[in-house]
C-alpha cells in the first residue's frame, strides 16, 4: 500500500499464521527480499489490486487509523486499516493474507 510522500506499508502473511507490516519507501524494494526465491521454477509476482474488492475506490483516500488483530497468544494476525471513505480488514489464514 502507497501513501502520499512516497512511503508505503507491505502487508504479509507467514508460515505460522502471524500478520507482518512491514514500511516501506518509493523505490526500496528490501521488504521484498523475502519473496524472491524459485521453487521449481516458480516465483512471486508483485500485481496492482488497487482496482479490485475491496480495494476499490479507496485510491486517494486518506488512512485515519489501523488496529491490529491478534490471537490468543498476541500475535499479531491481521489489521482493520480505517479510511475517511470506510473500513478494510485484512486477515491471514493459513499464511495468505486475505480481506
């Protein structure tokens, strides 16, 4: 996710089921690092899903505030991000993140 003056946050999910965010600034790619292996010939891919649900219509809006979401034991496992034009929730299960 991108905001106004270049700096960014990289949500990801992990093996274990726990929820990293991860900042981020234009053109640091670092936070990438733990994606850019091959497994039998296969890679990660970075992809826009600025245009798709539930991220749609949320480009521009200004980001109010985030909560995390944490199990039982206090890992963090998601974040609700509060927007001036509503709310996303994202979540991991079994170590994607989903909304």
């Amino acid at each position: 996710m991108h905001f106004e003056g270049g700096r960014g946050a990289l949500f990801s999910g992990n093996a274990d089921w726990t929820f990293d965010v991860v900042g981020t600034r234009a053109g640091d790619e670092s936070g990438l690092a733990p994606f850019q292996y091959d497994i039998d010939g296969g890679r990660w891919t970075m992809r826009d899903a600025a245009d798709e649900p539930p991220f749609a219509g949320f480009r521009g809006s200004r980001l109010e505030s985030w909560t995390s979401l944490r199990n039982e034991m206090g890992e963090q496992v998601g974040v609700d991000l509060a927007f001036d034009l509503g709310n996303i929730s994202l979540k991991v299960h079994k170590g994607e993140v989903t909304t």
